[in-house]
C-alpha cells in the first residue's frame, strides 16, 4: 500500500474494498441460486459504482452477464413475448443505505400457487378493478380515472398477499412488494427516505406496488408512546400516497384496521375487507390445492368444519398435514392425524360449531359416535340427536 496515503484515504480504500467484496458474495449467492434477473440486477448496481471511480472491471462485468451491446436499459421493460401484457425489471432496486438490503421485493412475472379462492363480494370488487384498468381509455372520456389505491384489510391468513397477487397477473403487471415493517430503521430520519426511495422507483414504471403491514408505519399520530419522527413518517407516507400515479395501481394491507390513522382511509380510492373464511369457501379453496382423490372429500369437510372461522392459512396447513400422514402412513394414519387436530382444536369452537364437528366425524370420517363425541366434547346423546336431525 502507498505509504503517502493518510490514514483517512487508507480507511476509505479499505471500506472501498469490504463493500466490493460484499458486493461480489451477494453476486455469487445470487447465481447459486439460479435467480438470474435478481443477478443482473445487482452486477448493474456494482458496474456503475465501478464505472464512476473509473474501474475498467465495470466493462468486464457488464460484458461478462450482458454481452457488448449497447448497455442495459433503464426502469422496466416490456416483454412482447407473452399472452398478456408482461413487463420485466432492469433497473436497480433501490437499497437501505447501511445494511445495502433492497427495499423492494420484486416478482416480474407474479404467479399464484393455486386460483384464488375468496367470497364473492371479495371476488367482485377485484374484478371492478381489473375491469376499471382495461377501461381506462373509456374512463378518460367521460373525464373518469381508474381507481388507483387500494387498501386491503382483514385478520393474518386470509388471503390478501395473493389477492395482490392475483390482481398483478389479470393485469400483467411486475409487483414490487414493500414491507413497511421491514424497512423501519433505528436511524427514523432514513425511514423516511427509504420510503420515498421506493415509491420514486416505483413510479417511474409499469407496475403493482404492494405496501405490506401498513399499520407499522402508518399508525394514529395520537399515540402518545410514538415518538416524533415516527409520526413524522405518517405524514411521509400520506404524501407518496397522494402523488401516486393513475397508471399504476397502488395496494396496501394490514392486519390491524384499528390502528390506521384517520387520514390514512381517505387517501385510499377503495378499501377491500377479507373476511375469516367459511366452511363453503375453505371447501372450494381444497379443491384448487388437493389433488382430487388423494384424501377423502370427508375428511376435507370434517378440517373444514373445524377451521371455519380461523384463516385459510390454518386450513392449508392442517390439510397438508394430513397430506403427509397419509403419503407416509395410509389412510390408517390419516385418521389419527385428523382426530389429533380436532381434539386439539375442538375446545376453541362453540358449542353449535363443535356439534358440526361431530357430525361430520361420523358421517365425513367414518368415526363411531362414542370416538366423535369424545374429541368433539359433545355428548353422546346430543349428538345421536343430530345425526337423526
């Protein structure tokens, strides 16, 4: 090394060289994982840091991922090979100042694990604005815009995630997903910049902004245990939210409704409530998921009839789980599996929903009345009444 350099210039070589090799590892994870448009991404971040110290690995780097052409474009591209409108990624994902994390989650080509499964008053209010954006030119002539914020609210496991999703494939839309909670920072006054950060790039292209966990941000600024800065980013918030263009389609979602700062509400062109599924739609949502065949259609009533009421994520989750019994231990095992979550369930249910539960036991899964009104908690008389109902 030099020894002319002062120990500042030393300092800033060596920061130079960490951040470089940091840099080259995430490259690397990258590429081990396959994900190749993630990996582009980044080698654009690092060519143009190299390129402005004037490196001439920038040259090797970009010719290495990209060839020699004339450069990569900027924001998001347009995809012409594809059914629907389909646009691609191809600018830098802005990233937190010290932890170098990107602030947004990108999905260019979005796709469901299954058709999304919700009521019907959920279901139509999505399609109105599917079908605004596909009338926009009709909208406009009539001095119209297309709804163009969107705030989700309902219990965790409900189906709002994929509902962003859904609505980001009908429209063949990218979806940059930002998790307000995610991108708080112990240094508040970088919140605020993170934040706008990603709703500038955002802005600049075709795309779906998803706002994950609005609640963490934007909560009442009458909640004397925030501090000052926190409240700050309410009103940061709000701004980005009013200059949010009609092209693009904004979407946020929270948990918790109640914690929403009043002025929050009114930025948002319609508000979608999900509500806790049924016994009918859990059905229907097994349908899209479990092969048909592979597990009685009783025994998907019987989890049906004991997750009503919860989320759709419960369900799934204790479908799979007997998914697995069965795949390892047969239907013998598929038994034991279901009864075991019932029991455990049972106790939670009411006591119209636990005679529901019995029933389905006998008739679904093929119990006796003594075994079903054991892990239902039901009695033996009660339920001999309801099977004869």
């Amino acid at each position: 090394m030099n020894k002319n350099l002062t120990n500042q210039q030393i300092e800033d070589l060596m920061a130079q060289n960490e951040l470089l090799r940091s840099e080259i590892v995430q490259i690397a994870r990258l590429g081990a994982k396959g994900d190749a448009e993630r990996l582009r991404i980044q080698v654009v971040r690092l060519s143009r840091r190299l390129r402005a110290e004037g490196d001439e690995l920038a040259d090797l780097l970009q010719t290495a991922v990209f060839g020699r052409g004339d450069g990569v474009p900027q924001g998001i591209t347009r995809s012409a090979n594809s059914a629907k409108a389909r646009y691609e990624l191809s600018a830098p994902v802005p990233t937190d100042a010290e932890s170098r994390m990107e602030l947004l989650r990108v999905e260019s080509s979005p796709s469901l694990p299954h058709r999304l499964v919700q009521s019907e008053g959920v279901m139509r209010q999505l399609q109105s604005v599917i079908s605004e954006r596909g009338s926009m030119a009709r909208l406009a002539k009539l001095n119209l815009l297309p709804t163009k914020t969107v705030l989700f609210t309902g219990p965790p496991g409900v189906g709002k995630t994929l509902a962003a999703k859904h609505l980001a494939v009908e429209l063949g839309r990218p979806l940059l997903v930002l998790d307000l909670a995610s991108v708080i920072s112990s240094f508040l006054g970088r919140t605020g910049n993170n934040i706008k950060q990603a709703f500038d790039f955002a802005k600049r292209s075709p795309c779906i902004l998803f706002l994950d966990e609005l609640d963490a941000v934007a909560k009442r600024r009458d909640d004397e245990a925030d501090v000052g800065e926190l409240k700050r980013l309410v009103t940061v918030l709000l701004q980005e939210i009013d200059l949010w263009p009609h092209d693009n389609l904004l979407i946020a979602a929270t948990n918790h409704a109640n914690l929403l700062d009043p002025a929050v509400w009114r930025r948002f062109d319609r508000t979608i409530e999900f509500p806790r599924p049924d016994a009918a739609t859990l059905i229907a949502l097994s349908e899209e998921c479990v092969p048909k065949g592979e597990i009685p259609e009783g025994w998907l009533k019987a989890l049906a009839s004991i997750a009503q009421g919860t989320s759709q994520s419960d369900f799934l989750r204790d479908v799979n789980r007997v998914r697995r019994a069965v795949a390892i231990g047969g239907k013998k095992e598929g038994t034991q599996t279901i009864s075991e979550i019932i029991e455990d369930r049972s106790t939670l249910l009411k006591m119209s929903d636990r005679k529901i539960v019995a029933v389905s036991l006998v008739k679904d899964v093929g119990l006796s009345q003594r075994e079903a009104s054991k892990l239902s908690g039901i009695a033996r008389e009660t339920l001999r009444t309801a099977l004869q109902g």
